[in-house]
C-alpha cells in the first residue's frame, strides 16, 4: 500500500505526493488534531463542494442556494436515512427544531414544500406541509398540523390535524372529523356504498347504516348482527317504510297508526 505524503513548500500551498508504488493509496489524518481550511473545497468538482463565502454545502452542484443543496439526474433515494439498531421502538429520525429564544402560540414550527416549474419556467410551490404550535406552555403543548395544496396560485389549508381531531376545510374541528364542504361516495360502478354507524359489540354493522344503491335506504339493528333495511327512497320520490319497492309515494308495509288530539 502506497501512502499520501503531505508537506509545505516556500509558496503558502500544501503539495500530495504519491510515491510511484502500485497499490492502493490513502490518505491518513487520524493523527491531526484539528485542520483549518480557508476557502472554497471541492472534490471531484460538484460530488461535494463547500461554498466558504455564504457558508454552503452542496452535492451534485457548486453553487448550492441553501445551507446544504442536492442536485441529482438519479431516479433512486435521493437521501436515505438508515439505522441498524436492533430496537423495536427505535428507526432513523429526522428532527425539525425550531430553536427560539421567545417561543409563543401561533408560532409556525416547520414546513416542507413541495416546488417544480411551472410553464412559464418560474419555480413554483404547489403543495406545502405546516405545523403550528398552538399552545407553547410547558405540560400542556399543542399543535396543529396543515396540509395545503395550490388552488389558482393560493393556498388554504384542506387537511388539519389537531387535538386528535381532523378538519377538512376548518382549522378548528369541533368533533373527530369534522367536514366543511361536501362529501362524495362513489362505487365507481359496481357496487353500493353505505355510511356505518357501529355500536359497542363485535359487530362492524350492527349499529345501522345509509346505503346508496341506485337509491337510498336506512338500515337498523337492535345491536348486534346485521341491520335490518327500514326506510328505502327510489328514483321518482317513492318512499317506503318496511317496504324495499315501494310502489307509492308512500308504501307502508304493514299497519300504519295516526294520532291526532283534540286540546
């Protein structure tokens, strides 16, 4: 093995000579305490290139724009962050730390964008990842996490995560989901779509449902089991009660009780 051979000369620049032995060669520095380096350092040209003016690092260029910049034609893992401990309850982490001196509620804590060009060649955001702490007192921390994606050049929060709670189209759920707008189910075809309502059992039906199946019913159980189908709506308005074809505006199946009282 041939070693790298470092030492100074009258000029101010450090010389690497190689001895002409065949081998591999390396470069050994365990034995340098400390190397002060002033200047740009590149190797390979853009592979790494430190930028000492502006305090950058990049890889795959030589003029990164932020404090470490990636370039890549590569369609495989851009970056890759591993870990082999054995550990059930330990994986590679990656740690967003807003460090403030006056932390306060309403202090945006993150965000992750997501950037391309557009068709006039400007980089553009069209979707973007927040996180928000809501309440910075110590015990009692809160936050809240915001997905946003690009609307006509503008950007409001679609999807909030907050408290255990998730809104869509508010940034304050009042309930576990809680929906400003519309909602679509759609069986693409084939097949109904039902909304469950599930009691405490072992049952995923047993509480009741809403199916739409080129009509609307509503089906009920007694807590257990499979729901039974009470209330059918079909194309043209006909209502059924214990009827699933009704064949009137309104089909009762059975008998029917009207009640009126004089005061």
């Amino acid at each position: 093995m041939s070693k790298v051979r470092i030492y100074g000369d009258t000029s101010g620049y450090v010389d690497i000579a190689v001895p002409a032995v065949a081998g591999t060669t390396t470069l050994n520095l365990d034995k340098i305490p400390q190397a002060d380096i002033s200047g740009n350092i590149a190797m390979d040209t853009d592979t790494l290139f430190v930028d000492s003016s502006n305090n950058r690092v990049g890889i795959g260029t030589t003029s990164p724009s932020g404090k470490l910049h990636v370039i890549t034609t590569d369609t495989s893992d851009t970056l890759t962050l591993e870990s082999t401990n054995a550990d059930a309850t330990v994986g590679p982490v990656l740690n967003l730390f807003r460090n403030s001196a006056s932390p306060a509620d309403n202090d945006l804590l993150g965000r992750i964008l997501f950037k391309a060009d557009d068709s006039a060649g400007n980089e553009s955001t069209f979707a973007r990842i927040e996180v928000v702490a809501t309440d910075v007192t110590n015990g009692s921390e809160d936050a809240r996490m915001e997905f946003y994606t690009a609307v006509n050049d503008a950007f409001t929060p679609t999807l909030n995560l907050v408290g255990g709670e998730v809104g869509i189209g508010t940034t304050s759920p009042g309930a576990t989901l809680d929906l400003r707008g519309h909602m679509r189910l759609d069986s693409g075809g084939s097949t109904s779509r039902s909304i469950y309502f599930r009691n405490q059992d072992t049952s995923a039906t047993g509480g009741g449902q809403i199916q739409s199946d080129q009509h609307l019913s509503l089906w009920a159980g007694n807590g257990g089991g499979t729901p039974t189908q009470y209330l059918t709506i079909k194309p043209g308005g006909n209502v059924g009660i214990g009827e699933t074809n009704p064949a009137y505006k309104l089909h009762l199946s059975n008998s029917c009780l009207l009640y009126t009282s004089d005061s």
